[in-house]
C-alpha cells in the first residue's frame, strides 16, 4: 500500500463509489430475488440481501483503503 498515492474523495463520492460496487455485488449474488416493494412503493433490498449488501460494504472498504482510497472527510 506504501507505493499508492493517496486518493481522498469527498464523503458523496466515497459513499456512493462503495454502494454502488457492493450493490453490484449483491446483484451478481446467487439469490433469486433481492428487491421487495414495501405498502408504500418503495424498492428495498430484502433482509438477506441487505445483510449481504451490509458485508460487501466491509469487503469493498477494505479493498479501497488498502489501495489508497479514502474518505476525504
């Protein structure tokens, strides 16, 4: 990690750079459905994808920070 320039990005970009690759994750998971529609019509992830959504946010974080990408705030 040593020979990586740190790169800083601002909270927005950080946060939506790390759910949309943990999203991608959770999409190419092997279970069959990971959205449901609540009573007021709103998408949600399913509670085992949310828990998978969950643990690749640790995966991808991890990833990042040992590659010098970092929340900037």
């Amino acid at each position: 990690m040593s020979d990586y320039k740190k790169i800083k990005l601002n909270p927005p970009q950080y946060i939506g750079l790390y759910c949309d690759l943990a999203h991608a994750m959770v999409e190419q998971s092997a279970i069959d459905q990971y959205w449901i529609i609540d009573d007021d019509g709103n998408e949600n992830y399913t509670p085992e994808a949310q828990e998978m959504f969950n643990h690749f946010v640790g995966i991808v974080e991890y990833i990042l920070e040992n590659n010098g990408i970092e929340n900037g705030a």
